[in-house]
C-alpha cells in the first residue's frame, strides 16, 4: 500500500480533478488531509479507499496491492 497516494495522484490528474475538487466530491472541507495522502504522510480510511475506488470505477486491489497498477 506504499504506492497508494501515488495511484491515487495518477487517477485524480489523468481526470483533471483538481485535489480541491476531489476533496469536495468524498465530502471534505479541505484538500490538506487528500494532500497527505498523496505525499504518503497518512494512510487511508477503508471508507475512504472505497469511495475513491468507487469515485475512479477501478478496483480497491487496484489501489491497494502495489504490483497493481491503475
């Protein structure tokens, strides 16, 4: 799961979601806990890995398991 805010980073840009934008969709007030995320700085709640899982239509394995790319 090292590679999880790196995945994450990869769907959100290859969208065009701006970080803020991603924040508002999964119902945060403010990017800074996503931009921790990315930065591999905190992990992911699992109720948060499948809302973006569900967000990016890919598989939670996808976001997960870091041989896996998305």
């Amino acid at each position: 799961m090292r590679r999880f805010g790196e995945k994450l980073r990869t769907l959100r840009r290859s969208q065009g979601i701006t970080l803020q934008a991603l924040a508002r969709d999964l119902g945060y007030s403010d990017h800074t806990f996503l931009s921790r995320i990315e930065r591999g700085e905190k992990k992911p709640s699992t109720e948060l890995i499948i809302a973006i899982a569900q967000k990016f239509n890919v598989k939670t394995d996808q976001l997960l398991i870091d041989e896996l790319d998305v």
